[in-house]
C-alpha cells in the first residue's frame, strides 16, 4: 500500500544536515531537577484583614510572608539564575487567596505593555503568571497572569501543561504598578473561584513565570526544561499553609437579554426586530465536579470566523470560537490534544457540528448541560444540548459522554459515547469506543484509540489513531498511524476523506549556539513524511514528503522556509476556484516556501511569506503579507493580504484574501475589536465590529455589528446583549 517517496538529490543533501554532530552547538545545562525541586516550597500566612488590591505592596501583611524567590532562566540560558531578581509572597483570609509580587527591573522605562484586552498574550508583554495544581495530581491545574498594566488572563491547565485552555473565566483581580526599580502586582483569587479537595490542610503544586520581554527571556520559580510548557505541573514546587478554607458551592447564575435588528435578504431593506433572553448557571456540585447549564444558549457576541480560500478538494476547518463550548475542553479530549492540533484527519469531538450549519449559519440552541470534573477518582464529561428546527430541518439532540480512570499516575484508559439523533425522525448517528494514554517519561506520551460508528440506514465501520510524540531538549519525534473506514460517519467529529489509512512520522533536530546573546537563539531542521492508501491497504493514494529549516532570533523573530515533494492518485476530477478543474490520474508536484515574522512585541511588527512551485498539472504562486502598529498598550491596528495565483491548462484563477483588525482596549473592562474581510473567490466583503464592557465581574455588555456585502445581496445585524452574573 504506502511505496516509497520519490528521493530527490535535495532531500539527501537536507537528511545529510540531520547527522551533523551538535559539538558546534550549545550542549544544555544539566541540574538535578528533583533535588531543587524539593527545595521550592513557599508558605502562604492567614491574615486578620483583606489586602487592599491596588498593586502597591504597603500593607503590613505582606512583611510577614517569606517570599518564592531564585527564579530560573527556562529561555534562553536554560536553568541559569535569571537576570532580573523576583519576590512573591502569599498571604490568605476566610475568602481570598493574595499574591504580591515585587518585579525588580534594571531599566523598567523599556517595560512592553502590548494590550489591556482580556486574555491578552503574556509571551508578547512583560508578564507575571503563577500556576496551581491545586489536586496535586500532577496533571491539571489554574493559571492566571498579568501584566505590568494589570490586564488578566486566566487559564485552565491539563495534561500536565500539554493543553492549556484560556477560554476559562475565573472571578479574580489584579493591579499593577510600575515603580523606578520595577513593577510590583498584587492579586487576590477567591476561594471558590477554584476547584481544590475538601479538608483542612491544603497544599498545592505552585508554579511562577516571569516573562522579560525586552531581554526575551523567560523565568519560572520551579525549573522547568524548555521543551515543556510552564504550566508543566509535573515540574512544580509546593505551596504550604492553607488552612481552614473552602471552595463553596460556587453558584453562579447569568441571566442575559439580547435584541437584534436584521436585514439583507436580496432586494429588501427592511429592517426586522427580535428580542430574546435567557440564562446560563454554572454550579459546584461538589469540590471537583461542575455543573453547566444554558437556556436559550445565545453566541451573537462571538467574533467571526476568518475567510479561507478553499484550494483542495476536502472541508476547510474553521476552529470553534463559542465560550460555551470552549471551556473545559479537557474533559472531552479523545486522544492526545498536541496530536490533533498537529493534524486534522480525524477530530473525535469537533464541538462546530453543535448549533452551526455546513455553511456556518447559527442553527437555534434550546439549551444544554454540560457536567465536567472527577468523581469516584474518574474524570468525566458529560454534554448535552439540543437544537431547534432551522431552514425546514428538523432539530436534534446531541450527546457526549466521556469517563477516564487514571490506572497510575502515568497511565489512563477512558471510554466515549457520541451521539446525533434527529428530533421525531428516528434518525441517528452514534459513536462509542475507548482510548489508552501513556505518558512513561515526561518526554514521552502514547496514544491509542478506536471508535465505531451506527447510523440509522447505513452500515457502520471503525476509525481510530494510535501514536507517540518524544519531546527532549534537542531532538522532537511524532508517528503514528491513522485508519478511518470507508462506511465510517461521525456527525460530531471532523472527518474530511473517509476510507483511508495513513502512516504519518516527523523528526526535528534543535541546535543553539553556546553564546545566548547571538542574533541566532535556536536554529531547526526537519522532516515529515505522509503515505496514505486505502482502508484495505492495498493501494496508495497520496504521498508527501517534507523537509522544514527554522530559524528563532534574539529578539522572538522567527524565519521558516519548507520544500514539499507530493504525489495523489486521483479517481475523480475536482474543481478549482468557478471554472477550473483537476483531472483525474496520478499527480506529482514539488513545492517550495519561505516566511519571516519578525518581534511581536515591538511597536511595528510585520509578517511576509511566498510559497511557489507546481499545483497538481499547473503552478502555484502564494503571496502574504502583513503589519501590525501597536500606538500604545490601548491601541493596536493590523492588516493583512493574501494573493493565491493558480494557473492550469485550461486557464488561471486568483484568490485573495484581505484582513484589517483593530484593537482599542480603553481599559481592562472596556474593548472595542473591529475585524473586516475581504474575500475574492466570493467577490464579498464581512465586518464584524463588536463594543464589550465588562460592568461587573464576568458580567458583560456588547454591542454588535455585522455586514456581508456580497454580489447579490448586503445583510447587516446589530445586536445589543446584556448579562449579568448573580453570584451565591
């Protein structure tokens, strides 16, 4: 089934690269991790009076903490000293746990504060991060970050740091001040904003980040190796001396209203009204298991999807975008999350099948639940929602039930269940089947799963993956293999080709240069290799081979360039943009690419990139280019165009793609986002303009406004929505 590549003289010459000895580059520095991860253990103290939360360390409280101090570098000088001391203190009370920060700084009037907007990017600003594995399980956890301008971000940690969420919103606050011998931040997190065992000694695996976004450099409490995510709680010390608290039941109920006008149906200029409300609750049953519910589930606040030109002959994926159903997205992951947002062949659990038609239309939620969390020492998740009747098809009810035991501390089975069924037709699709995670070392993880599908009418037939990711300091290697059968259908996943089997395997080699300070901080070569045949496996259908050369600069710029080498056997022609089509037969086509993002923090950053090389039975010729002017940590303004040239036999097409962002955080309750596109293979332009003021916490006003301008037809909607979180 899967032949060999074709093996151009360039791809011996590139593999060659792969055996250079790395004497030329810088070997890693060696500590004992455990040994001073031993040593990391910081006391928070109970106080008498709450900390006042304005980002200047003046209370007396805070004299009486010992501060986490000794942070180590984990870029670029791995585990060395970090160049900027840090003091963090915990102090506590019935109802808050606050953490002081005192960030000293050589130079703080080069201090980068690149946005106050909610969820902000804390690799692009200098920034303060501290991380809780409040089970001490190893595996999960909470992050919450700030920035010298006192902007939140908060995050749920998974898979020991493999999959952070930061679509999770916590009740918590944060100010920061900056000083003439650094920044200091102060921030209090309520108890029951946070899951943790019921008892009265806590302790909790704690972690610190600091980043230093001038220097590019990144330091964290507890060392952690590059390869890993910060939030690698695996890695983490201890906090010590929380006593006598509880995380409540946590009972929040957001009632929330909306009102659109809308118009656009060809020819008309009418303008209909609609009013709506309904209400969303999120409940603590117990310690460790939540509870989701949603009424009338509302997502007219979202911001659009980004326009993609559609140059293959499978569905384009679009990620999902609605806080609903991105939030604990853990608790439903079948298989490992860092292999699926490597490849798209086969999604288990693709949440945009809920609520949105093939063409990306709302389709009316009735409502939901949603029950996420561990019981009897199992993690569970369990989903439910149902949706109304949309454009003459009936609604649907849609299922998802997900139990994972962990075997040892290394080791999880799971099993899984899937469902569609059609509202009174009878109709249905249901997927059932189970996994298998490893994680032996910290740089090794194994996965392993298979599902079967019904469908009501139709045979059923079997999908699944297995592979291993092995991330070390120098060397990163991905295989695998992914089978998917040709009755198989899955009407909650994301399938594009069905009937098929593919072989998929990758090799980096990492190599830095022993002087840290060098214009070079990493360099990066690698190979990929992608043999697909039928679900038989006795026909080969696509190949593709590629080598991929990085380079990361001082400064966080990043240059890539790539040479594809593919052959497809194809059995039916497909269509290429409104006239053009490839032929049926074999195929073999060699493409090269090249592009440069330059540092994302400064003040004017920018992006180019071109690929070219032969299309199937023609050429292909891929243009970007991109800016973004930051004015001020308020007001950022980017804009992008994309030129995509195919030229066949029987003639050329030209898609673009344009983008124009704005940014305007007034404050860190108040943004104003305006996002416009213009796509050429549909000759439409879509704005998407949308006000949020955050009036209370985690209660929200937004004013929206949407256009498509297409050919035939212009619809427009303005949509006001207010919630409001009534906290118990």
């Amino acid at each position: 089934m899967i032949c060999a590549l074709r093996i151009r003289p360039w791809v011996v010459l590139c593999l060659s690269f792969l055996a250079l000895p790395l004497t030329a580059f810088a070997a890693p520095q060696t500590i004992d991790l455990e040994a001073v991860r031993s040593t990391k253990r910081a006391a928070a103290v109970r106080i008498a009076t709450p900390v006042v939360v304005d980002g200047i360390l003046d209370e007396d409280a805070w004299a009486t903490a010992t501060p986490a101090q000794d942070f180590f570098q984990q870029f670029p000088d791995e585990f060395s000293a970090a160049t900027e001391r840090s003091e963090v203190r915990f102090v506590y009370d019935d109802d808050n746990l606050y953490i002081g920060a005192m960030l000293y700084d050589s130079d703080p009037s080069r201090l980068i504060i690149d946005s106050l907007k909610r969820d902000f990017s804390n690799f692009q600003s200098d920034s303060f991060l501290l991380v809780f594995d409040t089970f001490l399980d190893h595996r999960s956890g909470y992050g919450f970050v700030t920035n010298a301008a006192g902007a939140l971000r908060d995050v749920q940690v998974s898979d020991n740091g493999r999959r952070n969420d930061a679509n999770w919103d916590g009740a918590w606050s944060a100010r920061s001040t900056v000083h003439q011998n650094g920044w200091s931040t102060e921030i209090a997190v309520p108890f029951k904003t946070l899951r943790f065992p019921a008892g009265d000694m806590q302790q909790w695996g704690l972690n610190v980040q600091r980043v230093i976004r001038r220097k590019n450099e990144f330091v964290v409490w507890s060392p952690v190796p590059r390869q890993f995510s910060h939030y690698s709680v695996g890695y983490a010390g201890l906090l010590t001396g929380v006593s006598g608290v509880k995380s409540g039941s946590d009972l929040r109920i957001t009632p929330f209203a909306t009102s659109q006008l809308t118009t656009g149906r060809a020819g008309s200029s009418h303008w209909n009204r609609k009013g709506d409300g309904g209400v969303d609750m999120k409940w603590g049953i117990t310690s460790s298991l939540l509870l989701d519910a949603s009424l009338r589930t509302d997502f007219s606040q979202v911001e659009a999807d980004e326009q993609q030109i559609n140059l293959t002959r499978f569905s384009l994926f679009f990620p999902e975008k609605r806080q609903f159903f991105l939030e604990n997205p853990a608790s439903f992951q079948i298989g490992l999350a860092a292999v699926e947002s490597e490849r798209r062949d086969l999604v288990p659990f693709f949440s945009r099948r809920i609520g949105l038609s093939s063409s990306g239309q709302p389709i009316p939620v009735i409502g939901g639940l949603r029950l996420t969390g561990r019981a009897a020492g199992n993690g569970i998740g369990l989903l439910s929602m149902q949706t109304d009747s949309f454009e003459g098809e009936p609604g649907a009810n849609f299922t998802i039930a997900r139990v994972r035991h962990d075997v040892t501390n290394k080791a999880t089975v799971g099993a899984f269940y899937l469902g569609r069924e059609t509202t009174g037709s009878g109709s249905f699709n249901r997927v059932t089947g189970g996994d298998l995670r490893l994680a032996p070392t910290q740089a090794l993880e194994i996965e392993a799963f298979a599902m079967r599908s019904e469908t009501a009418g139709a045979a059923g037939d079997w999908a699944g993956r297995t592979s291993f990711r092995i991330d070390t300091n120098a060397n990163r290697v991905r295989a695998g293999l992914v089978h998917i059968g040709d009755d198989f259908r899955h009407d909650l996943g994301f399938v594009p080709r069905r009937g098929i089997a593919t072989l998929f395997g990758g090799y980096e080699r990492l190599l830095r240069p022993a002087n840290t300070k060098a214009l070079v901080r990493e360099q990066s070569l690698g190979v990929t290799v992608d043999a697909t045949g039928n679900d038989r496996y006795d026909q080969s259908l696509t190949r593709i081979a590629g080598l991929t050369y990085g380079v990361q600069f001082r400064d966080g710029a990043v240059l890539n360039a790539r040479i594809n080498s593919t052959y497809e056997r194809l059995d039916t022609p497909f269509a290429v943009g409104p006239t053009l089509r490839v032929a049926a037969g074999e195929h073999a086509f060699e493409s090269v690419g090249i592009d440069y993002r330059s540092d994302q923090s400064a003040r004017i950053s920018g992006n180019v990139g071109l690929d070219t090389g032969e299309y199937w039975t023609g050429h292909q010729r891929l243009a970007t280019g991109g800016v973004r002017v930051r004015l001020n940590e308020h007001v950022a303004a980017s804009a992008s165009l994309t030129r995509n040239l195919i030229e066949l036999p029987q003639g050329s097409f030209t898609g673009d793609l344009a983008r124009f962002r704005l940014d305007w955080s007034f404050t860190p309750k108040m943004f104003l986002n305006a996002f416009v596109q213009y796509n050429g293979e549909a000759d439409a332009w879509l704005s998407n303009i949308r006000f949020n003021l955050i009036h209370h916490p985690l209660s929200d006003i937004y004013v929206v406004w949407n256009e498509t301008r297409l050919p035939a037809e212009t619809r427009r909607a303005l949509m006001l929505k207010y919630t409001h979180l009534i906290a118990f």
